[in-house]
C-alpha cells in the first residue's frame, strides 16, 4: 500500500520526468549517450535521487525504495518492485556514484529549441505545460501526470516505457478537476456512499468503511447506463420521427378528406336545390293547371246560370205580359200553355266551389312539408357539425387511480399458451410456477422453453389492468400474439415484439428488443398497466397507496396487444391478474 501511495504521489512529477526526457540525444560536450529512461527510477518515474542498487541490480531513489520497503516490513521479506526478488535480511542500501555522476551530467543538458513552424497557443486553446517562453498549443492531456503536452514533448510518451501505459485525452482546461482539493492527490476512486470521486488517501480517511470502487470500474457502470440511455432516447426519436411522418401523412389525409368532402357537399346540396326547385315547379304547374280546370268548371257553370236566368226572364215577361189581359177567354186560353214544366234549376250549393280552401290546403301541406324538412335538416346538421376530425391527438393520461379504473379490462390466461411448468387458478387469472411439469396436451401457441403465458383478450383502444405478484420476481408484459415460440426469440422483452417490466425484490427493469434499462421507483408487489393502443403509449406503474410512474413508453403498435407473464424459475413465483371491477 505504501508503494501505491509513493508510486501516486510521485506519479505528479511527470511534467519534470517528461521535460527532462527531451534531453535524451548526444551530449554535445562529453560526446557520451545517455538514455533518460535508464536514469529515472521506476517507482517515481523522476531522475533518480541518492541512486542507489539493490542485490539484484535494479536502482531507485533512495528515499523511494525505504518507503517501499517500509511497507513490507511486516512480512519481513523485502522485494524488489520490478523483479520481485525477494531479499532477506532487509538489504543495506549504499549510493551507487557512479549513477549520480551521470544524473548531475544529463541535469546539465537543456531541451533542444522548438521548431519555428509549430503553432502557439492561442486564447481559446490549451497551452502545453512544459514550454517555456511563449507557449505551443497542446494535442493531448496526460491524466496521470496531470498536464498537457505540445506534438515535441509528448513524444517521450510514446517512447519512454513509463508513460506509455499513461492515459492520453483531448486537450483539456479540466485536468485540476481530477486533483484531491484536500490531498493533492489524483482523484482514482469513486465512492458510491457519497456519489463523489475521492483519491487513495480519502478512501483511508473520512470515506473509510464506505462504497469505493475505481474511477474505471464505475465509469463502465455508468457508461452502460449512458449507453442504455442513449438507446432508449435514440428509439423514442426513431418513434417520435415516425410519428411526425404519421402525422403528416395524417395532415394530407384530413386536407385530402376535406377537399373531397367539400365537394361531395356542394354536390349534394346542390342536388337538393335542384330538387326544391323541381319540386317547386311542379307544385306550380300543378296549381296552375288545377286553377285553370276550377276556372273553366266555374265559367261553365256561370254561363249555365246565365241561360237559365236569361230563360227564366223571358217566361216572367210573358207571364207579366198574361197577368194584364182584360179578355178573360183569352187568359184562359192562353194559361195552361204559359205554364210549362220549368228544368231543374242550378243550385250554387250543389256546384261546391270552394277555391279559396282548396289552395289553403295546398299552402298547410307544404308549409308542413317545409317543417318536417327544417327539423330534419336542423338534426342532421347537429349531428354534422359536431363531427371533428381526430388527428392521432391522444388522450391525456388519466392522473388518479380512480381514472385509470375508468379504462379497466379484465385479463384472463390463455392455457393454449401456458408453459408446462405454470398451472392456471382464480379462473385463469393466477399463474403459478410448478417444480413438476404438467401434462398440457400440445398447441402451437403454447411457450416451450419459458415459464410465461398470454391472456384470451387482446388488447386495442385504451385499458388498465393491475398484477399482483409473490416470489423471487415477474416479467410482467404486453405481447403481440404473434411473438416467437423458437428457443431463442421467445423471452419476453428480448424481440421487437414485447414489452417487460421485470420485477424483483431489489428494483426494476424494463427490457425490449433485448436492451435493459434500469427503473427507479418504489418496490411494490402491485404493478399497473395502462395501454392507450392507438396513441403507441404503454405505462407501468408502481401500485399501493399511491400510483408512481415507473416507464413510460411511446411507440407505435402495428397489431393487437395481448398481456402476459413470465414466472422465474420459483416454486413461490405466483401472479395474479386483479379483478378491479
């Protein structure tokens, strides 16, 4: 531990150890190569302090090699921290001369000058931290050594055995966010306890006892989560895209509606206009030709009894003419002649003209004609008027438990589908897990590998159900009816066909098309389910006192929807599809 704490602390005196490395070439004075690699020691990757050898010949810092072995005192045998040779007693350790003659003649050594073409840091850029003067502009940052480097001085990064294993990122302004603001230390760890990126010596001090793991280990846990994440946005902008082509499609499907409802309409209305106006016509030639019968009736009769009258004048006349005779033979004579039977006369009673009435008549009948058509007209344009056009708008999510019952569907198993290890109970609402297989006869639509099954009902429109399961976990599912029953398509939520929420003791998971993304949410042994089918959305919520959101799908459903169950491989695994009604 003492090696990793001297090998971390020392690792911060990489910008002298890569600086100096630039003096590795001919020694202009003493005409002597000197490789740099050869005179740092391994343990601070520095120009060796006080060299001194070990029994086995490798050379250190005198100072590091104490500290090392300092921590192995305990199990009293000394090793060397590159050969692993161990050594007992501890060995005495001697400055080796020679090696610190050599060291003090590279220190006299100055880097070669920079090439005049290369680029200077500007203001936006990341200066490289071993230049002098004005500074070049850097191409990578050292995490371990904490600084950036121009093109020249990362060179002995990629040559100096050392520092290849360092890790080299884009050129960052950020390196002292990786430092222990209260060790100077290289923040290596993450503690999970407090959620915080913490150094070696805060893991021994006020994080002692917590959750730690490597900074490494926890950026690949997160990097899963980002990458389900990512899948996860990445399918709801496939989904929301579809959407927004759906409703364009739907938007040239309403204007398209419209135009041809539009001219239907104007069609027909003028259809009926024309048929008023027929229907108008004929009702005048009809009157006309009724007032002209009425009129030549009536003249007829009118002229009857004008001869009558003309007739019955003349007979008065001569009767008068008779009545003042003086000559009494004549009278006599004359009378019985004058007197002849007179016709039937004509009556205005018995010619029954009532002309007035009879367009009366005709006046009521078509004013009652109007009405009824106005009442119809009236209802029918109600019914018209209130059509709206539904352009895929879904409806909102109910809000409270009570809503969501508003939309409950009964859910009952299908046991052509069942697994041979579930039995159905509670009229085919309960599936319980088996140890002993059952002897179901055999059906193309029954699971053969997973211990799942479907409900009877499938499932369009909008509808809530609720599962209440015991035991070490459920997947508890929406399927299409149509999903695989071959070896390795048939778990549910590992196809594009259905959709998971797995439930077990310790948290929630929902799976499709085989990708996993964790759920956060109270544990509850009462899942609900609410599907709006034509909307494309699916939601599973957590069920007790209160109802919280769990996931939250938006897709769209091609076909019917049928609920499901997958049991684990329990004898305790049960779950039961609620009667809420």
């Amino acid at each position: 531990m003492l090696f990793r704490s001297a090998f971390t602390s020392f690792s911060f005196q990489g910008v002298k150890l890569t600086h100096s490395l630039l003096l590795r070439g001919e020694m202009a004075q003493k005409g002597v190569q000197l490789d740099r690699e050869m005179l740092s020691c391994p343990i601070c990757l520095d120009l060796l302090k006080d060299p001194v050898t070990n029994n086995c010949g490798h050379s250190y810092c005198m100072d590091c090699i104490k500290g090392f072995w300092d921590g192995e005192d305990e199990k009293k045998i000394h090793s060397c921290p590159q050969c692993r040779q161990s050594f007992t007693p501890r060995p005495v350790l001697l400055k080796n001369t020679m090696l610190a003659a050599l060291v003090e003649e590279l220190k006299k050594t100055g880097p070669p000058p920079a090439p005049v073409d290369l680029c200077y840091a500007g203001a936006g850029d990341v200066a490289c931290d071993i230049c002098t003067g004005r500074k070049l502009r850097a191409c990578k940052s050292c995490l371990q050594c904490v600084a950036s480097y121009c093109d020249q001085h990362l060179q002995p990064h990629y040559d100096a055995a050392p520092l290849k294993k360092h890790k080299l990122v884009e050129p960052s302004k950020k390196l002292q966010e990786n430092i222990c603001s209260r060790h100077d230390e290289v923040m290596k760890l993450f503690c999970r306890t407090d959620q915080q990126c913490i150094c070696y010596l805060c893991s021994v001090d006020e994080h002692k006892g917590h959750d730690t793991v490597s900074a490494a280990a926890e950026r690949t846990e997160r990097q899963r989560e980002l990458e389900g994440s990512r899948l996860n946005i990445q399918q709801r902008i496939q989904d929301g895209e579809k959407e927004v082509k759906l409703l364009q499609q739907e938007v040239e499907a309403v204007n398209g509606s419209a135009e041809k409802a539009v001219e239907d309409s104007e069609k027909m209305f003028t259809e009926l206009i024309r048929l008023m106006e027929k229907r108008s016509s004929d009702v005048k030639q009809q009157l006309r030709s009724q007032q002209k019968r009425e009129v030549s009736r009536v003249r007829e009769l009118q002229e009857k009894l004008e001869q009558e009258i003309s007739e019955l004048k003349r007979r008065d006349a001569e009767l008068k003419l008779l009545s003042h005779t003086e000559d009494h033979n004549h009278f006599l004579l004359s009378y019985p002649s004058s007197l002849p039977a007179l016709s039937e006369a004509t009556h205005s009673s018995s010619i029954n003209i009532r002309p007035l009435r009879y367009f009366e008549d005709v006046t009521a009948a078509l004013s009652a004609v109007r009405d009824k058509l106005q009442d119809v007209l009236r209802e029918e344009w109600t019914n018209v008027s209130s059509t709206e056009v539904n352009v895929l708008l879904p409806a909102a999510e109910p809000t409270t438990r009570a809503g969501f019952l508003t939309y409950s569907q009964e859910i009952t198993l299908d046991p052509n589908t069942t697994h041979t290890r579930v039995v159905l109970s509670e009229g085919s609402r309960k599936a319980t897990f088996m140890e002993q297989e059952q002897s179901y006869s055999s059906h193309p639509d029954r699971f053969t590998v997973w211990s799942q099954v479907l409900s009877r009902e499938s499932l369009t429109g909008r509808c809530y159900w609720e599962v209440e399961w015991r035991g070490g976990g459920v997947y508890v599912t929406v399927a299409y009816k149509n999903i695989s029953r071959r070896v390795g398509e048939s778990l549910f939520g590992h196809n594009d066909k259905s959709w998971s929420l797995v439930c077990n003791q310790n948290r929630y998971t929902f799976l499709y098309n085989s990708i996993n993304t964790p759920v956060s949410g109270p544990l509850s042994s009462r899942v609900g389910v609410y599907l709006d089918h034509r909307a494309g959305i699916l939601s599973f919520y957590s069920v007790s006192e209160t109802m919280t959101l769990l996931h939250r799908v938006q897709t769209t459903f091609t076909q019917p929807l049928h609920a499901g169950v997958n049991l684990y491989y329990n004898h305790e695994d049960t779950a039961e599809f609620c009667k809420l009604k």
